[in-house]
C-alpha cells in the first residue's frame, strides 16, 4: 500500500481537497458491523482537510483501522483514537488502540 500511495503522490492529476473527518465518518458507516460485533470505536475530531486522493487515503485509514479491530486482544473491545498534526511541510497522522 505505501508504495501505491507514493507513486500516486507524483500524481497531481487526481488529486482535490480531502476533508479527513468526512473520509473516517465514511470508514465508520463502512466498518459498522466490525465496530458493532467488537464493541468498538473510533474516535477523532479536529483533522486537517489536505490535497490528497481521496480513494488511497479512503483505503489508507480503512485497512490501518480494519487491522486494528481485527487484530486485536479479544477480551478488549477496540478504541480506535486519530489524531493529526500538521506541521509547515507535512501532515502526521497517529493511529493508537488501547493495549
């Protein structure tokens, strides 16, 4: 997958404005049935809308927290926290579950 969005970051030809809070409210209708069968969450609030891929960041965070719920303790229901943070040449993204 990085070496996918890393060739596509190249691109520019697809590239438009990425509300990232839009793109994970999408990932929750997506994974309701995962969320709901382990009890889980995710949670953010606040994240940057950037120029981007919609479809690669779509699928980006979708498989990061789809792994995190599903390959997770099962005696722990999933809290899946993101956060972004940007800086004057990038943006940074954290991804945590609880231990």
């Amino acid at each position: 997958m990085k070496l996918k969005y890393a060739a596509a970051d190249s691109d520019d030809s697809n590239s438009e404005n990425v509300d990232c809070n839009e793109i994970l409210k999408l990932i929750k209708l997506n994974l309701e049935f995962q969320l709901k069968e382990s009890d889980g969450q995710i949670l953010f609030e606040n994240l940057p809308t950037l120029k981007a891929h919609k479809s690669l960041m779509l699928q980006v965070f979708q498989n990061l927290i789809s792994n995190a719920i599903k390959f997770r303790k099962k005696e722990i229901s999933p809290v899946v926290k993101i956060s972004g943070e940007e800086t004057n040449e990038h943006y940074y993204f954290k991804i945590s579950i609880p231990k």
